[in-house]
C-alpha cells in the first residue's frame, strides 16, 4: 500500500518560503508542526499562544489546527522576522503577531496551548506554567532525546528538562519527534 504524506498547509508553505529567502534556520520540524497541529485543534475555542514566532513556520502549524472561535497570539523579539510573519496572516483577524518580549503574550494569558519556543522557556520557566489554563498544553521543542532518569544533556542532569517533567502542576512527557530530537508535552493539572 502506498500511503501518500498529509499534505503541508498553505499558510506552511509560505512561512517555509520567507525562511528560505532569510536563511533563517530555526524553523520547527514538519513532525513538531503536525504535533502543534493537533494541539491546537483539541482546544477549537481556546487561546493559542507561541513565544518566538521566527518568521511564522510553527504558527502557520497551530493556524492549521486552529478552530473557528479560537484566538492565536505570538511574539517575536525581531521586528523584521516579525513583519514577516504577520503578512502571512494578515488576513485572519483570529491571529496577532506581537513584536518585543515574549512576556507580552501574558496579556492574553490564561492559555490553552503554549508552544513555548522561545522566550520563557528557560529564562522563566516558573511564569510559563503560571500562564497555562487548567487543562492547557504546553509544547516545548528542540531537546536532544535522553533515555536516562533523570534526563542528561552533555553529561550533566538536563535541570530544565527536569523541571518541566516533574513540577506539581504539570503532567508531562517527552516525546521523540525525530531519531535525534525531542519535545516535552505537558498539561496542567486542574
């Protein structure tokens, strides 16, 4: 049986085109986008968030999932990768694309789906959780898969890591998203 690949949303494919035009290379993997897909559709009416948009590769991913009555809200520190992205929205009113730092989405707060990219990930991983609705999910990609307890990264305990897979408000798991590349998945608790 030959079964053909999920075909890649349009909004995708013109992100992925702004990438390659800026040479920008931190664009989320098509296996992370499907999962941001699928987060966003199980929250049809619910507030989306991303901290760093890049140019909107992983945005265009939730946008696919995104249910009539959701809101989608992202911010991206450059102002130019930001006027980027925005232009591939600009024609859905449910999308905001913010310029500065990633604390601006709090306004939007509490959320449904955060795909955590880039800021507060590591810098203030405590307020990430805080901004996460009860029963919301938390995406985080680009960890190096571990299969020791607890996680390592460079032969050091993978202390980030370790605080998303074990903080008391979250359920959490790490998820292969490729042979060499991970993601934390996390709800929080009620």
């Amino acid at each position: 049986m030959n079964v053909a690949e999920p075909a890649v949303p349009a909004r995708v494919v013109a992100a992925e085109r702004i990438a390659a035009e800026l040479a920008f290379k931190k664009s989320c993997t098509p296996q992370v986008g499907r999962l941001l897909g699928l987060a966003a559709a199980s929250k049809p009416g619910g507030t989306i968030a991303e901290s760093g948009t890049g140019v909107g590769v992983g945005t265009a991913w939730l946008h696919s999932g995104l249910g009539a009555g959701a809101r989608l809200v992202t911010v991206e520190r450059d102002a130019e990768l930001a006027r980027r992205a925005a232009g591939v929205f600009s024609d859905d009113e449910r999308v905001s694309v913010l310029t500065g730092d990633w604390r601006l989405v709090e306004r939007h707060a509490p959320f449904d789906v955060f795909f955590c990219d880039g800021g507060g990930k590591r810098d203030d991983p405590q307020r990430v959780v805080e901004l996460l609705a009860p029963g919301g999910l938390l995406v985080m990609d680009d960890f190096t898969p571990s299969s020791d307890w607890p996680p390592r990264y460079g032969g050091e305990v993978d202390e980030l890591r370790l605080f998303y897979l074990t903080h008391p408000l979250l359920r959490a798991a790490e998820i292969l998203t490729a042979p060499s590349a991970a993601a934390v998945v996390a709800t929080r608790r009620p």
